[in-house]
C-alpha cells in the first residue's frame, strides 16, 4: 500500500464521521474548528490532485522525449510544493512594493487589501459631509427664528406677528443664513401651540427639501408636495399676506 493512502483514509474517515448510537462517545469539532479543518482538506486535497496531474503530464513527455527522466509522485510533489512556496514569494513580493509605492493607499480587509479612496470615494464623501454641515446651519437658523417667535407670542396673549416688520424681531432671523436677499416665508394670523399649523418654511431655491417649523414648536423637513398640501388651503382666505405665503411656496 503506498504511503499517502492511509492518511488519505484517515482523513476522508474523520471528515464523514458521524454521531455514534446508544450513547456511545464520539469526538466532535468546534464549528470553527471543524470550518478549517475543511479549508486544510480541501487545499490538500488539491495539492493531491494537482501533483498527480503534474506527475502524468512528465511521465507522457517522455513518450515523445526519451531523455527525460521518470518521475515518481513523491518527487511530484515535491516539485509542486516548491513552485507554490515560489509563488507565494512572489506575490508577497508584489504586494510589499505595492505598499512602497502607495504608501497609505491601501487598507487591510479581511486576508485581502483594498484601496482606501476609490474613485470619486473622497469627493462624495467631502460632498455628503458639506450636505450634512450646510443642513444643521439651515436648521439652526430656523431654531433662532423660532425662539424668538415663541418670546413675541408670550407677550402678545400666544399670538404671532401679524407681518414679518414686527419691530420686536430682527430682521436679520428672517433672512436665510448665507442669503441676504432671501427670507423665509411666513404664515401670519396664527396662536402659538395650537395645531401644529405650518407657520415657517424655507423657499424653494433651497432645494426639494424644506426646513419647516409648525405652531407646537417641531422644526422639520417637508418636500415641495407636502408644502403644497398644506398650504393649498389658505388660498380661499380673505387674507392677502396668507395668500401671497401660499402662493410663494409654489
């Protein structure tokens, strides 16, 4: 019997081993362990195969090439494990002056590298995180509106302004931040926690996505159409400024 066949019994006889009856002990593997265990198989098992193929390969040239030697398959696989410890080298080789060459470029996932800024990866994150800033701003800007609407309100039995020129709010917390010739759009003729009622919103020059605040003191975003719904009541209203609102969030 030649000598790589017992262990290769033994092997196969470990791996399809199962739980034994009647209570009869029997050795068994982590799921870890036993996730490896397969991955050695497996790896060994084409190591085999691979020699073998090598091994038939030479023997089959010497039909055609006499001078050739004959090759056993200890030395088969002898000479397939030196060409895969060469290759390794190699590839190591490769990826060190990868590293050399792009110092930082390259992050470690897993077994495997990967670059650490695909393309356009910078620029969308630098872009997301300019978004994110420019939207706190925005809503900010909206909180200080608010607080001072709320103090107006107090002294004024709940009510809000009747018109944005209220001498008691100033009127750069009407303006958009970074805009000056922009302002919010208001909503007059409306009582503080009773609602919630749209009273604020940003115009459209914004975007889509709109910093609204309501008459129970939420401070949310709403898209064009919700603006809309909203709004599509107050043109019925005797009011003019309420209408020219309604109409400026078209």
């Amino acid at each position: 019997m030649k000598w790589w066949r017992r262990p290769l019994a033994m092997v196969l006889w470990l791996e399809w081993s199962s739980q034994a009856n009647a209570g009869m002990p029997v050795l068994t593997l982590s799921d870890l362990a036993r996730m490896r265990f397969q991955v050695i198989s497996f790896f060994l098992l084409v190591l085999l195969v691979a020699t073998w193929v090598i091994q038939r390969v030479w023997n089959g040239l010497r039909r055609d090439f006499p001078r050739l030697p004959r090759l056993s398959y200890r030395r088969a696989l002898g000479a397939v494990t030196l060409w895969g410890l060469l290759f390794v080298l190699i590839l190591t080789m490769i990826s060190g002056a990868r590293e050399l060459m792009t110092p930082g470029a390259w992050n470690k996932q897993g077994f495997t590298y990967a670059l650490a800024n695909g393309p356009g990866e910078k620029g969308d994150s630098d872009s997301d995180r300019n978004d994110a800033q420019n939207n706190e701003v925005r809503r900010e800007a909206l909180s200080r509106l608010s607080r001072a609407l709320w103090l107006y309100a107090q002294n004024h039995d709940g009510n809000f302004p009747t018109r944005q020129d209220a001498p008691e709010i100033s009127d750069a917390l009407w303006r958009l931040p970074d805009e000056v010739s922009l302002r919010y759009i208001y909503v007059p003729g409306q009582k503080r926690d009773v609602g919630p009622n749209l009273l604020v919103y940003e115009p459209g020059i914004l975007g889509p996505d709109r910093w609204a605040l309501f008459t129970d003191g939420t401070i949310r975003q709403m898209v064009l159409a919700q603006i809309q719904r909203v709004t599509a009541g107050l043109d019925s209203t005797s009011d003019p400024s309420v209408k020219g609102a309604a109409r400026g969030s078209r």
